[in-house]
C-alpha cells in the first residue's frame, strides 16, 4: 500500500483499490462492498452541498453500531466536514446538550433515540436523518426536504453515464484542521469535547498499518462502541483503509454473541476490553482447573504442559480457531487472569490510550509485551514522566506529538489546564517507565488518595489485589475520610449462591477476604470496613466503572 499523508486519501486509495471487495456487514444482515459504500457517500456529499453544508461545519451522529453508522462518518470526515460522534447511551437531555454545544448543523441519529429528544430545543440543527437509511426525519429547511426527496435524481444528473471508481475524489484535509469532536464518557463524570484534527486520525491509523498489517479481504469483528475512539480507529478506521471484511455486532455484545460471530469470521486481529476476556476465562477455564483432580495434575512435571497446551488450543478456538492477536484495551486487565495467560502462552497484550490522543500512547505486540505493562510509547508522539526516577518512582505522564488533540471545544480553562506552555498534554495518569521504555499505569492522578500521613495511596492497586480473592466480581477502593479506607464489593453472587451461600456466608467470606487484602497491604492504606453491592457497579460504554459516582459513601 503506498504510503500517504491525508486520512480522507487513505480512504479513496482503498474504495478504489477494494471497489468490488465486501466492506460492511451487520451481523445477522445486508453486507455492503466498497463500492457500495463509495455510491452512499457520494449521495451524501451532494446532499451536504445541496443544504449548504461547508467543510469545517459540525454533523452530530448518534446511533448503535450498523454499517450505515460507518457510511456516515465517512462521509463527513471525507467532505471536510466536522463529525461529532454521541454515544447512544447518553441520556437524551445529554445528547441534545452535546448536539447544542457541539454548534451541530445536521444530526445523523436513530429513529428511538431522536422520539426521545425535543426538536425545538435544538434550533441550530437544519434537520435530521436517520441513520438506518439517511431518511428525512426532521427538517427546518425548505432546500433540505427538496433535495431528500430528489437525491437519485440528483444523483444520476450528477452521473449521468455510471458512478465509478474514478469519481470517487475527497476532500483534501490539512494536518491542523479539526475533523472531530469527541466527547468523552469517562469515569469522572464530566463529558468535555475533545477536538481532533485529521493529523491524529491519520497518525492512529498510519501506526497501525505499520504493526498491525492485514490483507484486503481478511475479517475483522467490530463490537466495541464506534463512538468511541478506541473502538472507532482500531475496529473500523483501520480495516476499512486495509480493505479488510468488517462484520459489525449491532447487539450488546453478549458472550453468545460474540462467540457466533468469531467463529464465523474467523479474525486474526481482536481488540476487546479486559471485561470480556475476564469473564470467559473466569467463567470456562478456571472452574474447570479448580477441580481437585486439575490441580493435583498441574503439579505434576510434563502434565501441566499438556494441559496446558490442551487449554491454549480450546481458547484459541473460541476466538474463531485464526487468531493472532487480541489487543486489549479501555483498562488494566486482571492480575490473575494475565498471569494465566502468559502461562499458557496465549497471545494477548494490553495498550494504553485515551480520547485525547485518539486514541494510542502506548503498545506492544503479544510477542513483545510485559506482565502488567501496557507497551511501549508509540512512536507517533514523546513521553515523560513527572518524576526523579520514572523507573522507581510513578509520575503523571505528559505527551506531545501527532497524535494529540487540538484542546476542548469552547472549554479553554480546561485547555489551559490539560497543556503546559511547550506544548506537552498531561494524561493525568500516573505511571513508571522502566529502563526498557515499557510504560505501566498506577492510577488516575484524580483518584490517588492522601493518607493521613501524606502517603500516596493509589486505590486501583488496591482494587487489583482485592478482585483477585475468592468470589470478588469487582471492587472500588474510596476514600472514607481521616484516612480510613472502604471497599465496595460486588460479589460474584451467580458463583456463590451456586455453592449454596446465602447473604450472611458471602458477608462473611469477603470480610475474610478484606483480611487475607489487609495483610498483604501497608498499615497506611489497609481497608477498614466494607459495602457489599448486590448489582455490578455502573459503567462507561468502554466498560470502566464510573468511580464520581461511588465516591460520597
């Protein structure tokens, strides 16, 4: 593939190379070739000129995974117009906040979620599509009705003869010039617009065809959120430029669901979140080596090779029997659980990114990772850490370089705040770097607790321990006040209750476990009391659990 310095050209180059070659496929649906794809950007295009959209104008999109999702974000990166992705599960006064602040123009957005939203408080919008067929759903816009009602006239007067590769010409984007607005949904609670020139889009997706090559036709499953950056650039921005088959999960992705569909792609890449792996681990592979007769022959020399071995085929058969890789992201991925695989030889490794970057700082291919480590700093942007010692010593972790973001959108306090005067963007997150440049993440700056002798107490370490001990689903470490620290805990109540526990047994058991925690922790950050949770704490779309709202205990 020739090298080029334009996302939006990336995007032509494979149209025209991949024309006839599948490009989308909702699984369960209707499959979309490229061209296919090329023929539903262009009658966008001349419906954004046509309603006198400019390049630089903000289109809101906001709906579920689907290939018709992926045909408008192209369209507009490839118009020169600005995209602004929305979760769909942001509550509705959220979404119309986001589409106000955002100076949105048009929206793109599910027909369910737009009955939710009041059309009269979003004036600056001209209109609305949806985004199952780009149907007219609500217009403020005389020229915007004309033209949906006429846009295969129009399109056929705009190609007269046939639509072919050859048209198939975009915009030509400057590296500064802003191409999204990303608001995040992290665990802090405070959605800020992220904007992200096309240089980040291009520099994310450039490193990835650098160390994750594939061919054109190879299958990729796309099930984490597109409007999200990590699932956005990894799962679909790369392969679409690759001209690779992406077979798109429109439905919560359940275990079931996600099995079918490896299976039936057979993927050599994977990018998942540490909660999916987790659980199929936890819930097919440990049980069964927990049996009495298992753990007595994984003691034996030469046995547990084979067992092993044995384990690492069937694993490598539930993620489609073709695997090379899965990248793990969004957060740390279990101790226990890693150990596991590093055991078995499984090929797995974990990156580390945020919206701000769009997302990659740091990775490591399955054959070149470290326990615990989330990789190496990519080599799109610098690094360094606030520390004496970055090695010994964890620091927050600031970035310059390509891949970072132009600042938040109308927020310059926040801006101000984020960057320091040469330029360098602080991540907020707390870090060693070893001697061998592999990065490893302590915690958030906002979430490390002062003890009450000025220690720093960093609770995802604690957390970590804690989500290792029998019957733990998963924990938060808050801060109680006078240096006292509690734990919230959510059993795993489905295996508990399995063994015939009942509330006052599964108390007991994780008061045990706080002790078994305790003893392995200095005196200053020991845990003094607990909160026991009978449903699994709320989550971001990329499944990190949302800490602001636990904090006040």
């Amino acid at each position: 593939m020739q090298q080029r310095d334009s996302i939006n050209l990336y995007f032509q180059d494979s149209i025209r190379k991949n024309w006839d070659l599948p490009a989308f496929t909702d699984l369960g649906g209707s499959t979309m070739s490229y061209k296919d794809v090329a023929r539903k950007i262009a009658k966008l295009h001349l419906l954004f000129k046509e309603v006198g959209i400019e390049p630089g104008d903000k289109i809101a999109l906001c709906g579920k995974n689907s290939s018709m999702w992926c045909v408008a974000f192209l369209a507009t990166m490839t118009y020169g117009a600005v995209i602004v992705p929305i979760l769909p599960d942001f509550k509705s006064d959220n979404v119309q906040h986001l589409i106000n602040h955002s100076d949105a123009k048009l929206a793109i957005i599910d027909d369910a979620k737009w009955e939710e939203l009041n059309p009269e408080s979003m004036p600056k919008l001209i209109g609305t599509l949806s985004v199952k067929d780009f149907s007219l759903i609500n217009s403020n816009n005389k020229k915007l009705d004309e033209t949906r009602a006429h846009l295969n006239e129009l399109f056929g007067k705009r190609y007269p003869d046939r639509f072919t590769k050859e048209d198939v010409n975009y915009y030509v984007d400057s590296r500064d010039e802003l191409c999204m607005i990303s608001y995040t949904s992290g665990s802090t609670g405070f959605s800020k617009g992220v904007m992200l020139p096309f240089r980040s889009i291009w520099s994310n997706v450039q490193y990835c065809l650098n160390y994750l090559p594939t061919e054109p036709g190879d299958g990729v499953v796309c099930m984490l959120p597109l409007a999200h950056m990590y699932g956005l650039t990894i799962d679909m921005l790369r392969p679409f430029v690759s001209g690779n088959h992406i077979y798109i999960v429109t439905r919560t992705p359940s275990p079931r669901i996600i099995m079918d569909a490896f299976a039936k792609v057979r993927p050599r890449y994977i990018v998942t979140v540490p909660l999916i792996i987790e659980k199929i681990i936890k819930t097919r592979v440990f049980p069964l080596l927990d049996k009495p007769l298992m753990k007595l022959l994984m003691k034996v020399p030469f046995v547990d090779e084979h067992l092993l071995n044995k384990v690492l085929v069937s694993l490598r058969d539930t993620f489609g029997g073709n695997l090379e890789q899965i990248i793990i992201g969004g957060a740390g991925l279990n101790r226990e659980v890693e150990e596991f695989l590093r055991k078995c030889g499984f090929p797995y490794t974990v990156g580390y990114g945020m919206t701000e970057c769009g997302p990659l700082i740091s990775y490591a291919s399955a054959s070149n990772n470290r326990m615990a480590s989330c990789g190496k700093i990519v080599d799109r942007i610098e690094a360094r850490i606030d520390s004496p010692d970055p090695a010994t010593i964890p620091g927050v972790l600031h970035v310059k370089g390509d891949n970072v973001m132009l600042g938040y959108y109308k927020n310059q306090d926040a801006t101000d705040s984020t960057f320091d005067k040469d330029g360098w963007m602080t991540t907020g997150d707390i870090c060693n770097l070893d001697e061998d440049g592999y990065l490893y993440i302590r915690g958030r700056d906002k979430n490390m607790i002062l003890g009450a002798s000025g220690q720093n107490i960093y609770p995802e370490e604690i957390e970590d321990k804690l989500n290792n001990l029998p019957y733990v689903s998963e924990s938060l470490i808050v801060d109680g006040g006078e240096g006292r620290l509690i734990a919230l805990i959510y059993p795993d109540l489905e295996n508990a209750t399995a063994q015939g526990m009942g509330e006052k047994e599964i108390k007991e058991l994780m008061e045990e476990n706080i002790k078994t925690l305790n003893s392995n922790l200095p005196a200053y950050s020991q845990v003094q009391r607990i909160k026991i949770y009978d449903e699994e704490f709320e989550k971001t779309p990329k499944r990190s659990i949302k800490r602001y709202l636990y904090q006040k205990i």
